[in-house]
C-alpha cells in the first residue's frame, strides 16, 4: 500500500486522507455525516445495509461509502437526489419490515431522508419471528433484526472465531441462525456477548436490559459509565460499566481500544455479578 | 482453526458413506492441492477442503433425502465446517431441505415460470398430487421449449428429467450454415472419436500454433462478446486474466442456466459437450490457467452426464491433464453442480458457491479478472461465448467478424417458447429482427394475435407488437432501450392472462433475491405485495422501488428486478393506478 495521501472531492470539496481510507472516512473527514447501519469501525464491511451510498462521478450506480476505497481523482456526492432517494427507500424498507422502535439512532436519518415506512399497504410481510429467550445473559428478539450481518461478523472471522450463528434462509426468508435453530445453550455458542455488543437495533439484549425494560425500568439517560480494567486475567481488556441505580446493568468495550477493539469474553461481558454478592453471583 | 463444536447427532452409516465417497475418495486431478490456501478474510477461507461441502450436502440431500442434523455434522467434522454456517449454505438452495420428508421417494420438481405456466403447469401439479406424488413447485427449469417442465429428484436414485430421451427440439439442426449448433443432432455427443471426426481438437491445435497472444488477438480481433447477458468483450477479458499477477489462475464455465426462458446452454452441452471442454481448454492455455471449472445448474442431469463422460474421455486420451496432446501445457477441468439458486449465475455468487459458501455476489470492484474464484485471476465465460472461440480460431477473426453487423459479430442462439409453433434453438446471425426470429418459429399460435413479447428473460422486458421489427442485435437493442439478455424471446398471444404472468415474474424476483442487501431483498418483496394491491399497482411506488433497486443494489438481480414489470405496466399490460 502506497503511503501518500489521497485526495477526493466530497460535494465540491477536496479532502485528503491516508492512503486505505475508505470513501466514508473522506465524508467524515468533510465534515459530512453519513448514516451507517452495518457498519463498524471493527468490523469487516460487508456493504449490505446499502444506507451509506454516494453518487461516485463515471459510476452507473451508487457506491457504498463504507467499503469503497478512496481513489486520487474520485467525485462523490453526498446529497443528490438519487442519494437521498436510495437512503430514503432502504431506511423506509427497513421501517417496513422491522421493529425498530429501540435504534433511536436511525430516527433523526429517517426524518432528514422523509422516509415514510407507512407507505407499503395495510399488511406489508415483516420479519415475524418469536421471541428468544434461551438462558439468563441475553435474549434475541429478531423482529428487530435488520441482518446487517454484524453479530455473524462478531461471532465468526472478525473477533470470536466461535461460528455458532449464521445466516440462513435467503432472500426476505434470510435469518440469523444456528444450525437448525438449535437453542443457544446447545450451540457452539460461548456467551462472549460481542454480538450482543454489535448489533444496531436491540434484536439481541442483555438479559438485564431487558428484564428492565419489560418491568419499563429501563432508563438509560440515568445511567453512569464507568471506565475501568478487567481483573479476571493479565490481557489488560477495558470494561465500561453501566450502572443504573447502583447495579451493573450492562458491561461493553470501547471498540477504539487497542486490546478488544469493542470485544469482550465471557468473564469480562457477564462475569460481573459477584460484584452485587448475592444467589446470582454464580450465574457464569 | 478452532475446534468446531457438534450437536449430539450422528449420521447413519449410508449418510456417512454417501458423504465420505465425495469427500473422502480421491479429490480428482482438479482439485486444489494443501498449499493452495484461501486466504480472502479470515479462518473460514483458510480451510482448502471447504470447497467440497456442495458436492457433499448434493450426497446427503441425495441418500437421505434432507440435510438431516447427523449428515450435517458428518460433513461438518469431516470439512471442519462449523455447523451453523454450514446450515446456512444448505438453507440458500432449493434441492435442499433441512426437515425431514417423512417419505422415501423421488421428488417432482414441476416449472411455474410462465412458459410452463401459460401451457398448464397448474393442471399437471395438480394431478401428480392427485397420485400422491411429493411435488415442488420450481422456478425455471431451463425446458421452456417443452413445457411444462418437469425434474425428478431421485432419492438414492439418479436425478432425471422425464424428456431426457426425447430428441432436442433445433428446428434447423442439419443445416449446414449453422456454426454454433453444427453438430446437435447430427454427431453421436458421447463419442470423443466423432467429435474428432467432425473438426474436434482442431480448433486446440491451431490456438498452440498461434500462442497465447495470438489466441487473444484473434479474439479481440474478432470482437465477440459475452453472451450471458452482460456483453462483455471476451478479448479484454482474456487478456486482463492473462496480465494479472497471481497464481494459479482459473477459466470458469457458467452453466447455471436460470434466467427464465433460457434454455439454450442445456440443449449446447446436452449435444455438444466435447466443444465446451476443448474451448475451456484453449482459455485455460490462452491465459496461463491451471484449472478449469464447470458450474452446471443442478436441474440439468443429462448435460452432467454427458459432461462427466466427456471429461474422461478427454482425459483418457491426453486432451486434459499433464501435457496436452504432446505440448507443454498442463490443465484440467472439475465439473460441479448447482443446487437450486438463480442467483449463483451471478459470477461472483457462482465463485462464492463454488467456495463453499452462500451463493451472494460480492461488491465489485475487485473484478473477477484479478479476484476471481479463490480469489485469483479467473475468466468467467458462459458456454455458448465459448462456443463461438472455436469458430473465431479455425476461420480467423476476420471471417468471423465479417457475420452479424458491425457492433455485434458472429450469430446468437435464440431461445423460442410460448405460443409458437415451433418453440426451440434457434441460430441466426446478428442482424435479424423479432419480427423474423417469430416467424422462423411458426408465427404466433394460441389466438395468432401477439400480445406481447418477453425479450431477454425475467431480467429483460415486454415488447409489444410494434417492437417486432426491433433488430436483434447489442446495439438495436440498446437503441429500444430493451436488452438481448441471455437470447429469450418468450411468446404470448392476447389469450393469456398477462397480470398472472407479470405477477410470477415478481414472484420469481422475491424468491431468488440472495437476501443479502437491503433494496433488493424488502424492494424485491414490496414489488411483489404491491402487485397484488385492490385497485391495482401504484406505478407511482413501483417507480419509487425500481429506482433504489437499480442504484443501490449489490448486484444485477437487484438492478433488473423491476424490468420487465414497469415495461409491463408502460404497455398496459396489467392496469396501475398512477
Ligand atoms: C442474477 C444474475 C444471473 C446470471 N445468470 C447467468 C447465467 O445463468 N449464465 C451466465 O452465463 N451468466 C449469467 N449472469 C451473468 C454473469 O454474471 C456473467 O456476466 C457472465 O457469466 C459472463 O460470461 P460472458 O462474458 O461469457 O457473458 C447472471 C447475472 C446476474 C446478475
Ligand atoms: S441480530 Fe442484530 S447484529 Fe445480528 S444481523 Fe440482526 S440486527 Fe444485525
Ligand atoms: S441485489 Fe439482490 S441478489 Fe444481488 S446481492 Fe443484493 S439482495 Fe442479493
Ligand atoms: S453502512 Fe455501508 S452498506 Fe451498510
Ligand atoms: S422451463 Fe418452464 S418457463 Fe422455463
């Protein structure tokens, strides 16, 4: 890889950045806020959700921002109408289709694009999955799913290397699984939680969120971060703990620190519960 | 790798040897040697067996008629495959089950895409319910000149289709102008000797006289262009693979045949199946490749057949392997079957699949031409492009280019059903008109009033009658804003019940959209609904979908899905509120 920075024009604007740097870092380095939904700084882009698109001058189609290269010479733009079109329909699409009353995150897109997720008719299809409550770390609501691929990512080459859920099915059909549905405690996998940690929507919940959240306890405004390093083993794995009257609900990694990038073990994820004392102390 | 962690199933010992003869036996001269590693993303792309788990999900499917857990863990341990993306690759295809059928027999897979549809599909899934017969409804299956299709999956027993025996329907098969289908019909299509005796290997020899660069001169030279749709210049192609850093390059054949009403690389290899391998053969020479690959779609047992028989024949006689016919060159040539994914004709989905993976195309760039099939410099082509090398080599590119006009040289193949009276193969030069290709076929049949046409497949578009006199050619065409696709040209006369029709098609979309990006998998889906809406299609919405498909998809399945029924919508085929 060449070192010499590279230099695109993002809506008229020239910006440089590193040589690797993707067409999204170009916008964000612009200055341009772009939405993102399977996207994430740790993991591998698999271009799928299609939200990021920019128009790329000589391009037929649109290009997903997140994955493309910044090339010397490239033209994007960020807001044309075919842009705000294509991130109008896919935000609407998933709206459709998908419970998404718990990404907030996606809701300031929604109103910049006018998405419009009514627009479908009385019975769109949608994803009408039941609810997975298999053991007490966490629980998988794929009514919320937007397969943005993240948790099969997390689970497999990009962090935990365990395999225990894929994607199966195709098309509207396609489902994140494991092997026949098996239940979590009976598959390969290891609670480590990374994906729990990577998902966009909620669709896969600690089980304390949502135990609060099904008491309508939850509040997450309330709760403060406390930034701290894991004492199970000598690896040095950050911990934020999330604490909501005065008990961890809830334990992430930064995804920008150096050890985990964002990923977690069983111990760090889960193993806090020795901290409140108590009957569930021995729950790992 | 990490160990992989197996449920308590077990297979059954005829899974387990079903399982083990594929991938235990002798990989076969093709396959990849240990130091060959997939290094594409991580530990799943390191494992170099994982390319064998589609032919052993096809032996599971086969002897036990599902993917049952136990079998699934057999491979899984065997491949080290973890289990749930395993489950994952099984779960994308259609000649894939993951319940249990409760029965032992052979399943008939009966066609409801519309040529079948319009000749009574519903009639004859009907009675062979009626006779308790397990049946599957089918997209396509690549028969639209005999309708209704039928494939029979066999349980423990060969697949087949009921019209194997039957004679291919070339109308103008023994005409001695013909160049593409010169020997359907007329020469014995299991005899390596009379592949010889009509011209065979001929075509091989010359490409060593004239080297690799000549080889790829001449056919730059003779401007030919990629007949599965895309109409890319096979030349460039050829020569971006041949100029490619990295090693061992690979030719691909894509036989996955699904676009609905093509049928044309059936009846090509079902007659002539040594042609494809002495051509794959000269690509593989031409542009410094090690290995060749046949994907074949799954539903086409007779041309495996015949394919299999072909390889080793060639291979017996020195055509393949370590130096061939006495020179240098060293290749061979793997066929594998598909299992039931439209979509796995998309070359970058055809490489996943083959990989062992599911069948979803990958964003381009990269290109096939520098990463390919593991990742490697490959040429993708599909069969009848090949075909025409053969032709371009032994009369020179000159005479090859002077046939058809000047944007599109050489003939195409037609693929003629609905209401004619000669459904079938056709082969004519570039230049021929709609017009000409219906009337080659017996004019309209049914009411003998045209409705309307079906021009390049599902992922073409609907003319109506005043398009009769639009040549065939890439660029009249484009000027019509229409597109050869893969050469379908299906019929319909003012009888049929064209809303049910362009409502299959969106159906068809629905179904074999891979699932993987998000305009095409819900767009493909709410065009389907909206179709069905009380007071007719909103064209207004449909528009809205179309134009997201169309720039935001991953892949071109995303990007015509909404082709053919805006044209209907445009020609009033079905109504549409605004
Ligand atoms: C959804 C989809 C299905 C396709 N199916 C086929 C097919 O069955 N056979 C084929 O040759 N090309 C098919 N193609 C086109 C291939 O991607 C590719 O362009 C072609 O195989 C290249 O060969 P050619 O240059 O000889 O035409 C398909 C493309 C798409 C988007
Ligand atoms: S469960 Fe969450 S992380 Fe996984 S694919 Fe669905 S939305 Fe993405
Ligand atoms: S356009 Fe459709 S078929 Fe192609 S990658 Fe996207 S979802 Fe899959
Ligand atoms: S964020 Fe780029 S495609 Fe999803
Ligand atoms: S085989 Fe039925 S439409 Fe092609």
């Amino acid at each position: 890889m060449s070192e010499t920075p590279v230099t695109i024009t993002v809506d008229g604007q020239p910006v440089q950045v590193p040589a690797g740097s993707t067409v999204l870092d170009a916008c964000t380095a612009a200055g341009v806020d772009t939405p993102t939904i399977c996207y994430a700084p740790n993991l591998t882009p698999v271009n799928v959700c299609r939200v990021c698109v920019v128009e790329l001058e000589g391009s037929r189609t649109l290009v997903p921002s997140c994955s493309r290269r910044a090339e010397a010479g490239m033209a994007v733009q960020t807001d044309s109408e075919r842009v705000r079109h294509s991130r109008k329909m896919v935000l609407e699409f998933l709206g459709s289709a998908v419970e998404l009353d718990q990404a907030p995150q996606l809701d300031p897109w929604m109103a910049r694009y006018g998405a419009d997720p009514g627009r479908y008719g009385p019975a769109p299809a949608t994803m009408d999955e039941p609810l997975r409550v298999q053991d007490d770390l966490y629980i998988r609501d794929y009514d919320r799913c937007v397969l943005c691929y993240k948790c099969v990512e997390a689970c497999g080459d990009d962090a935990q290397h365990t395999f225990a859920i894929a994607v199966a099915g195709r098309g509207f059909g396609a489902r994140i699984r494991t092997e026949f549905d098996t239940a979590l405690p009976e598959s390969a996998c290891v609670y480590c939680g990374n994906c729990v940690a990577v998902c966009p929507t909620n669709a896969l919940q600690f089980k304390t969120e949502f135990d609060l959240r099904q008491a309508a306890n939850w509040r997450p405004e309330e709760h403060s971060v406390t930034r701290t390093v894991c004492s199970y083993c000598g690896v040095g794995c950050n911990l934020e703990l999330h604490v909501q009257d005065e008990r961890i609900v809830k334990v992430t990694s930064p995804s920008d620190h150096e050890v985990t990038n964002g990923h977690l073990c069983i111990k760090g994820r889960f193993g806090w519960a020795y901290v409140h004392g108590g009957a569930d102390s021995d729950q790992t | 790798m990490t160990d992989i962690h197996l449920g308590p199933d077990r297979a059954t010992e005829a899974e387990a040897a079903a399982i083990d003869a594929v991938v235990g036996a002798s990989l076969g001269p093709a396959v990849l040697t240990p130091s060959e590693r997939l290094v594409v993303g991580g530990t799943t792309r390191r494992n170099e067996r994982r390319h064998l788990l589609l032919p052993a999900l096809h032996a599971l499917q086969h002897t036990a008629g599902w993917i049952s857990p136990g079998g699934l863990n057999h491979i899984c341990d065997t491949l080290q495959v973890p289990p749930a993306e395993a489950y994952g690759v099984a779960t994308f295809y259609d000649l894939f089950r993951v319940d249990d059928p409760g029965h032992d027999r052979d399943v008939l897979h009966v066609c409801v895409d519309p040529a079948c549809r319009i000749a009574g599909a519903a009639d004859v899934i009907a009675a062979a319910r009626a006779e308790g017969r397990p049946v599957q409804e089918s997209p396509c299956l690549g028969q639209c000149e005999r309708p209704v299709a039928c494939f029979v999956q066999g349980r423990g027993r060969p697949d087949h289709t009921p019209a194997d025996g039957d004679p291919p329907l070339v109308p103008q098969a023994g005409d001695p102008t013909l160049r593409l289908l010169r020997r359907v019909g007329v020469v014995d299509p299991t005899s390596l000797e009379a592949y010889i005796g009509s011209g065979g290997y001929r075509a091989l020899t010359r490409a060593f006289t004239l080297g690799t660069e000549g080889v790829i001169a001449e056919l730059e030279a003779s401007k030919l262009m990629g007949r599965g749709g895309a109409a890319f210049p096979t030349g460039t192609k050829w020569r971006a693979v041949a100029n490619a850093p990295g090693s061992p390059k690979h030719i691909v054949v894509n036989a996955d045949e699904s676009e609905p009403g093509t049928f044309k690389d059936r009846i090509l290899l079902e007659n002539d199946p040594f042609a494809l391998i002495e051509a794959v053969t000269i690509a593989g020479f031409a542009t410094g490749a090690a290995r060749g690959w046949i994907y074949l779609r799954g539903e086409y047992p007779l041309v495996a057949e015949r394919l299999t028989g072909a390889l080793a024949q060639a291979r017996a006689a020195g055509f393949l392997g370590e130096r061939i016919a006495r020179s240098s060159f060293n290749f061979d040539i793997e066929l594998r079957r598909g299992a039931g994914a439209y979509i796995c004709g998309e070359e970058t989905a055809l490489f996943n699949s083959l990989e062992g993976f599911r069948g979803e195309p990958r964003q381009k760039p990269p290109f096939p031409v520098t990463n390919g099939l593991f990742d490697r410099p490959t040429v993708i082509n599909n069969p009848e492009t090949l075909a025409n090398v053969l032709g371009i080599l032994l009369d020179g590119a000159a005479t090859y280019a002077a046939i058809g006009t000047e944007g599109s040289t050489g003939t195409k193949l037609f693929c003629l059903s609905g209401r004619v009276a000669r459904p079938g193969l056709y082969e004519v030069p570039f230049g021929a008109t709609l017009g000409d290709l219906v009337d080659l076929a017996g004019g309209v049949t049914g009411s003998g009033r045209l409705r309307a046409v079906l021009l390049g497949g599902a992922a073409g578009s609907f003319v109506g009658p005043e398009g009769l006199s639009v040549p065939l050619t890439f660029e009249g065409a484009r000027a019509a804003g229409v597109s050869l696709g893969s050469g379908v040209v299906m019929v319909f006369d003012d009888s049929v019940d064209m809303a049910d029709v362009v409502h299959r098609i969106a159906d068809f979309f629905r179904h074999e959209s891979c699932g993987q990006c998000v305009p095409c998998r819900v767009g493909t889906t709410r065009q389907h609904e909206l179709l069905a809406a009380p007071d007719g299609p909103p064209a207004g919405l449909l528009e809205e979908i179309d134009r997201a498909m169309k720039d935001a998809s991953i892949c071109g399945l995303g990007h015509t899905a909404a082709t053919a029924v805006r044209s209907a919508l445009a020609l009033g085929l079905i109504g549409g509120q605004p």
